[in-house]
C-alpha cells in the first residue's frame, strides 16, 4: 500500500514537491519517489508524479516507483495490492517476460505492456493505478472495482491532476480549505460523510470504482476521453465455504504477517478461523476495549473468547476518555475530509499499530453483502436510505429529498445489499478506513470484498439472506467454527460513547463551533438543536458531532498555515 499524486499542467516548485511528500507520508513510510518530463516540445507542460511507499510484496529497493519499463517509455504508480499477482506473473512469464522483482507493481508494468487496457479485467485486487506512456502520449488511470483503494481526480481545460488524498491536492496549492464544494457540503450535512463523486474541496472529484479513463496529451493540452467500465475475473461458481477460504487466502500474501482487527462480532471471527485454517504458527489480533466511558459497547471480553478459542496471539487495548483527548486531532489530520465514522476506526488502527501490525484483515463489506443491517429487510428503498439520514441537519426540505432521490437513483433496482453496498460502504467505510490506516502506515485488507464473493451475496435472494435472521448464510458457516456465544450474542457494533465527552469539553462548545460554521453557511439553529438532541438523548449524538468534526476539520487547516 503507497500513496501517489500526480499533476500535469505547469511545474510544481520544490516547496510544493516537499509538502505533496509530506502529505503522503503516512501511506508510504518506507521510500518515495519522483519522475518529471516537459511532455510539450513547445511548451511548458510538465508531467510530475510522486510516490512514497508502504512495502507489503517484495520490501526491497527493487519495488521503487515510479517504476519504469527497460526502455524508460513507460513509467508506472501504484497503490494496492494484486493477490493474483502470482497467477499473472506465470503468465507472462511463459510470454517471456522476464522479472527482476518479486513486486506486483512489476507485474502491473508487464501486464500493461501486453495487455493494453485489457489488463484492467484481469485484476483480482484493490488499486489506484497510473500509467504514462509517452509511446502513446497517453495518461491512464484505473481503479479497482469496489473502489477500496482511493483515486481522486481534477480536471480543466488544460490540466489534470489526480491522487490518493485531498491533501495532496492542498499541498500542491491545486484545491484550499477556503473553497469547500457546496454539494460536498450539503451530501455531509444529511449523511455524515460525502456522497461520491463530489469531496469537500471544489474541483476535486473522486474517481470512480470499476472504471479506467485514457488521457491524450499534446500540444495544446490534455484530453480525457470517456470513461471505461471493467470486471474484475470471477471463478467457477462453489460453495460459500470454498469462496471464504479461498478469499482469505488470496489475500493473505505478502512479505508482512496478516493480522486481524479482532471485534467480538461474526465477521471478524469469521475470516480469523479461516485464516487459522489457511495457516500455522502465530497469528496476531487486536481489540480494543474501554475503561471509565459509560454506555460504551465493549466487545473486547467476546473478542478475547473467539481468540483463546482459534489459539491467536491477541492483544486487548484499553481506551479512556483522555485517549480520546489526545488522538483527536490525529484522527482529523488523517482523515482528510470529514466524517462522522472514523473515529472508532482510527482508534483500533492505532492500538494495532502500536502493536507492531503492518497488513490486518477487517470484516469491512459482511453487513453490507449478507444483509447484516435490521433496516435491510425493509421494502420501501426510500425509507431504507432515510435511515442513514442525520435528524437537525439544517438543511431545507427540498434538498433533503433532492439528495435522497439521487441516491436512490444511483442505487438502482438491485435490492437492500447494492444500496448499502453503493452509498454507506463506498462512500463512508472504505473511504474511512483507508483514510485512518495509510495514515499509520497500516494496510487493511477486506476479504468479504472479493470478487467471488461479492457476484456469491449479490446472486443470492434476500429470502435466503435472511431466512433465519441477519447474516444467515454466514452464521451457519460460522457453526462448527465459533464459540456459541458467540454465535447466540446479538450485533452490537463498534461505538464510541462520545455524548459525555462532548458534552464536558469546552472546544466543542457550540457558541465556539458557530464562530467557525456560520461562515460556510451552517445555520445557528441547526448547531443548536443539534446540541440540545444530544443533551436530552446522549445517544443521539451523531448529529452534533457532525458539526464538531467539520469545525475541528476547517480548524486543523488555518492551525496548520
């Protein structure tokens, strides 16, 4: 896992170059890299790309990028992971192609070679990927088809610049804090998160899954064509048990030991018993538990169980109400635009982390495929995505529904899973979660999003899905691997307590997030009522902290300039 930027149009200064690094260093604490080339005989068109890495499939030198093809004609950025590397590799190794790495960024170099584009539909994996071929004159962008590994894009006339944060994009002075896109705003204000395509910085949008573009450069500019869809390839049609080991085992290589994020949930529990059936010796979990923080949900005892019982090396990390004080503005420094949902996730990566993890499974994707949500058997599609809608949002009528219609349309037809699948889990959790790791240099891999897997869910009636409850077919898969208590314990989640904290602190007070919101817009009575929702139900927080994130979001950008 890396992350990477890329800018064509005029030259960036050396002081722009070092703040994209800095950006970007959190993804790639291991090396990094930059290629520039004056792409325009006459002009000052200059094609710069940055990467810095996290070293996962070959730690050597050897895996550098930009990579470059033997005849330089070519040069390559990569972040993600390809797990049938290895299957390609042999491939194009009967073509004779020959290898000098042991990396899967050479085998993307390679693939493309032959390939073309095709190559994208061959991919079983999670990548943002960007190619130069100056044979061609042609820029090409891809991404991977559940959208797990970021790609944002800004587009003019003339230029174009792409990357993996929106902070690199303020690093390069291509998009500011001072110039918020007011459809990111809105899409924040009713769901917590922002709704692709947009982001919170004007300009700047998000690439989508499943699709790769082709970027002509000349003479008097850039030119994108239109957007190309691929699949990525699927296996002959098994058992669910044959498609969750052979998930977990795909995507449990590298050169760095697979951890797991351990909850005292299904999922997790899931995916570490086929790990420990994929594999011998040591495998390291973590969970995090919570000590003097009322109404908090702790699963860690449950977690633990599931651990002694699958014979991992766990390790349960305790938070309190001063951990929250003093990873709160990492957790806004990582998370690069604002979000209602990271929190709790940033936390469990840090624990991990600081337990020496590199790569962790996650259960991220079971509840949005196997129908693991109680609004997931409702009929009626609106009412299913209101419920993800924040109450006090202080938006007008009009927009509240304009905004739910879109979404709906974006859904299509395809039932609770694909909704859940499309908006709250694309948008909000993978968006989240990568944010929150790459920041601490900590890969996370989510097996339930494997491609065979996601055709398996989505083939699959909501009948079946749900004949005995949530998550049937993945508890009774569950039944000669896990404890019974675990099996029997109701779904919990993983939330934070936050009301108390709030609540106490005068940062968040809301005369002190007015001075900061009012002058993008917020209406005082919306903090408000907000506030008081939190007072009289500490449950119901999420709409005020909403409020608190965007503030301390916006804040974080003047503290830093």
């Amino acid at each position: 896992m890396c992350g990477l930027f890329g800018n064509f149009g005029e030259p960036l200064s050396n002081n722009s170059k070092q703040l994209v690094f800095s950006a970007l260093k959190g993804r790639g604490p291991d090396d990094q890299g930059l290629y520039l080339e004056n792409v325009s005989a006459d002009k000052d068109h200059w094609l710069t790309l940055f990467h810095t890495r996290l070293a996962i499939q070959d730690l050597s030198p050897l895996g550098h990028q930009p990579m470059a093809s033997l005849s330089g004609d070519i040069r390559l950025v990569f972040n993600g992971e390809i797990y049938n590397q290895l299957h390609l590799r042999a491939e194009l190794q009967q073509l004779g192609f020959c290898f000098s790495s042991n990396s899967d960024t050479e085998v993307l170099l390679h693939g493309y070679q032959h390939w073309g584009n095709a190559l994208w539909g061959r991919l079983n994996g999670i990548f943002a990927v960007a190619i130069w071929d100056r044979r061609r004159a042609e820029l090409i962008l891809a991404r991977d088809n559940c959208g797990v590994k970021p790609l944002l894009w800004k587009r003019s006339a003339t230029g174009l610049a792409f990357g993996s944060e929106l902070s690199a994009f303020e690093a390069a002075g291509l998009a500011s804090r001072g110039q918020l896109s007011p459809e990111g705003l809105q899409s924040y204000a009713l769901w917590g998160a922002v709704a692709a395509p947009n982001t919170m910085l004007h300009g700047v949008e998000v690439f989508p899954p499943g699709h790769f573009v082709v970027c002509v450069i000349s003479n008097e500019g850039i030119k994108s064509n239109q957007l190309h869809t691929f699949k990525a390839p699927l296996s002959a049609k098994v058992p669910l048990s044959d498609l969750l080991m052979q998930a977990v085992s795909r995507q449990a290589i590298g050169d760095r030991p697979v951890g797991l994020f351990l909850s005292g949930g299904l999922d997790s529990g899931l995916l570490a018993a086929q790990l420990r059936r994929s594999q011998l010796g040591a495998i390291h979990s973590v969970s995090v538990g919570f000590e003097q923080l009322s109404g908090a949900v702790d699963e860690s005892d449950q977690a633990a169980l599931t651990a002694a019982h699958l014979g991992l090396k766990h390790q349960r990390v305790s938070i309190g109400a001063k951990d929250l004080d003093t990873s709160f503005d990492a957790f806004l420094d990582s998370i690069d635009q604002p979000s209602i949902d990271g929190f709790n996730t940033f936390l469990v990566a840090k624990a991990a982390r600081l337990e020496g993890m590199v790569v962790a499974f996650s259960g991220l994707g079971a509840d949005e495929l196997f129908y693991g949500y109680s609004h997931m058997e409702w009929t009626n599609q609106q009412r299913r995505l209101a419920c993800r809608r924040i109450a006090a949002s202080g938006l007008t009528p009009w927009r509240k529904q304009s905004l739910l219609c879109n979404r709906a349309e974006l859904c299509g037809n395809g039932g609770a899973s694909i909704e859940e699948f499309s908006t709250y889990m694309v948008d909000t959790l993978l968006r989240d979660c990568d944010a929150v790791t790459m920041a601490q240099g900590l890969e996370l891999r989510v097996p339930f999003l494997d491609p065979d897997l996601i055709a398996f869910a989505q083939a699959t009636s909501a009948a079946e899905h749900l004949v005995a409850g949530p998550k049937t077919l993945l508890r009774q898969e569950a039944l000669a691997l896990l404890p019974p208590e675990i099996l029997r314990a109701p779904k919990r989640g993983f939330n934070l307590p936050l009301a108390p904290w709030l609540t106490s602190n005068k940062r968040f007070s809301p005369s002190r997030l007015m001075r900061n919101l009012t002058q993008i817009g917020i209406p005082p009575q919306a903090i408000w009522r907000s506030w008081f929702l939190m007072q009289v139900s500490p449950r119901r927080y999420a709409p005020y902290w909403r409020w608190v994130v965007l503030s301390e979001w916006l804040n974080l950008n003047l503290a830093n300039n």
